[in-house]
C-alpha cells in the first residue's frame, strides 16, 4: 500500500451494508475478497471450497453488518473472523461426517476402530492454539495473528508495529515453529 492510498473504512463500510448499501458490500469484496480466499484456502486446503466459504463469508457479513460491535475488535478482524468461523466449522463438520463414515464402512470396522482416536486427538488438539499462542511473547503473538487472522503481508505488519521487516519474518518464523512445537 503506497502512502498516497487512502485508507479503507471498514467499520463505515459495514455500517453502510447494515442500511442496505450493496455498494459498500461491493466495495469491501473488492478490498478483501483476495485476502479472505487466501485465509480460507490456508484452512480447508481447496481452491474450490476456498471460494464457496468467501462467497458464504460475504453473504454472512451482509446479512450480519448490523452485528458488528467495535466495541469487540476492528471492522476488518470481524470480516476476517466470519471467514475463518466458516472455514473452521467446514472442517469441524467434516471431521463429524468422516468419523460417521468410518464408523459405517464395514471394512473398518474392527476391535481397534481405527481414525477414532485421530478424530478425537485433532478435536482436543484444535483447542490447545490458545493455550500455545498464550505461550508466546505478545509482540509475537500479535505477527502471527495479523498474518493468520487479519490476513497482513509481512510488510503491513511491520508498518504496523512499527518492527523492521526482518524482525517481523523472524519472529513469524520462530513463532510458528513454537506453535508447532507445542502442538506437539
């Protein structure tokens, strides 16, 4: 983003799909749209049911402008988050219907009932974020959701905070690396 750009309203943008303007909404497809796909795609891991969650993303906002609080957090972390509760819940509910089918698949169907206990462990593993992201130093933290949750480039990050770029990639970096270390 150069520096003569303005700077994108969101919270007026959702104030004004709130009153009907499909304009706004528009407008915020444009700005996000890119961004929130990438979101999508780094959970479910298919360009296809990337683009179905964004376009159920822009519909929720929509439908839900009026349930914005900023009370709560930025206009943009809501969009990013409707986005990432859509993504995550398809996965949530896939999970459901793969133990289902495994479960009825009489091949698998043995004294040892095998991808139960990997279902279960990715249910309680899926939990286990918060803790390791409390774990972290909060500048850190703060990296990896900016780049995970509010979809920011490294450069908005460290325009952002304020950080040297290079600090920004090392502390995303070490921060993942602890993440998956914790995760174990």
């Amino acid at each position: 983003m150069s520096l003569s750009e303005p700077i994108f309203d969101y919270e007026a943008c959702l104030t004004s799909c709130a009153r009907g303007d499909q304009q706004a909404l528009r407008r915020l497809y444009d700005q996000e749209s890119a961004r929130l796909l990438g979101v999508a795609k780094r959970i479910v891991r298919d360009n296809a049911l990337a683009e179905d969650i964004v376009h159920d993303a822009f519909i929720k906002i929509w439908a839900r402008a009026n349930s914005y609080d900023s009370s709560r957090g930025s206009a943009r972390g809501w969009i990013f988050s409707v986005t990432r509760h859509l993504a995550l819940n398809f996965i949530r509910d896939n999970a459901d219907d793969a133990l289902a089918g495994e479960l009825n698949d009489d091949a698998l169907m043995d004294e040892t009932l095998p991808g139960i206990a990997d279902t279960f462990e990715y249910r309680a593993r899926s939990g286990r974020i918060y803790t390791c992201l409390e774990q972290l130093e909060p500048a850190r933290r703060n990296c990896i959701l900016h780049a995970y949750v509010d979809g920011y480039s490294h450069s908005e990050i460290s325009q952002k905070l304020g950080t040297p770029l290079g600090t920004v990639k090392a502390w995303i970096k070490r921060s993942l690396l602890a993440l998956r270390e914790c995760m174990g």
